[in-house]
C-alpha cells in the first residue's frame, strides 16, 4: 500500500512538474504542403528538371510522330506494295514501336528517379531552414509532419517561407 501511495505521489508531483514546464515551452509547427507549395526552390527544381528531359522529349515526340507517318503511309499504300515489301514495312513499325515504348519507359524512369532527387534536396533544404529558425528563435519543439492542427501562434510557415525566398535571391 506504501508503494502504491509513493507512486502516486511521484506521478502527482511529475504532472505538475510538467505543467510548470509546458507553460514555458515554446511549441511552433510547419505546414509541409504549404512550404512545399509555395517555395520558390521548388520551382527552380523543375525549371532544372524541365530543361534536362527537354531533349529527350522532343527526341520522343519526333519518334512517335516519325512512326505515326509510317503507319499512315502502309495504310494507305498497302494496297500497291508487293508483298515482301509490306511485311518489311510492317515488321520496321512493329520494331519501331518496340523502341519507342522502351525510350518513353527509360524516360519515365529517369524523370521519376531525378524528380525524387530533387525532392529529396529540397526536403532536406526545407528541414535545415526549420531547424535554423527554430535555433535562432529558440524553439523547444516544432513540429514538420504529422499534426492535425495548428493555432495560429504555433504556426511558423510563414516564417519559414519568408526565409526560403530570401535564400532564393
């Protein structure tokens, strides 16, 4: 019976301690979609992205156009090409068609790949800004992810994006 009243007593006395605590953390959180949305990194990530696949989607486009002429063109001269020359001219689309499914599969690929990549950079970019701001303000807690609400005192996204475009100039 001792014991139980001491551990009461010691859960007691580690509430209000708690409480006194609380009332001196400073608590902040950010809205991750919102940095994501709104950070002007991210368009530079796909400005980059875009001017790197832009060959290769040309590339792509002129292929499948080049092909689509080509099957046009057996379609509508199938009817006076011999044969053997019918058969070579559907068997070269056929292959045609092969290459062009596994470039625009590669392409996907790489897109995703270097669009994860630069995600990856920018939430890294993000991450270092929260936790710099949340030194320099002296933050006990905040909170990236993972919460349902936040009062208009504890939220720092504002903040945080207001760093992000100054880093950007």
């Amino acid at each position: 019976m001792k014991t139980l009243k001491f551990i009461g007593l010691l859960i007691s006395l580690t509430m209000i301690e708690a409480s006194i605590y609380a009332d001196e953390l400073k608590i902040g959180a950010v809205n991750i979609t919102a940095v994501l949305e709104q950070s002007p990194q991210k368009d530079k990530a796909l400005l980059r992205l875009e001017k790197e696949f832009l060959s290769r989607n040309k590339s792509l486009e002129e292929k499948h156009e080049n092909l689509r002429v080509a099957q046009e063109e057996v379609a509508k001269d199938g009817s006076i090409l011999g044969s053997d020359e019918l058969k070579a001219k559907e068997r070269r689309i056929l292959i045609d068609k092969r290459d062009l499914k596994r470039l625009q599969n590669e392409y996907s690929e790489d897109l995703s790949m270097r669009r994860n990549e630069e995600l990856r950079k920018l939430e890294e970019n993000i991450a270092n800004t929260i936790v710099q701001l949340a030194k320099d303000e002296s933050y006990d807690l905040v909170f990236y992810q993972g919460f349902i609400y936040i009062s208009d005192r504890a939220d720092i996204t504002a903040k945080v994006l207001k760093i992000l475009h100054e880093k950007a100039q």
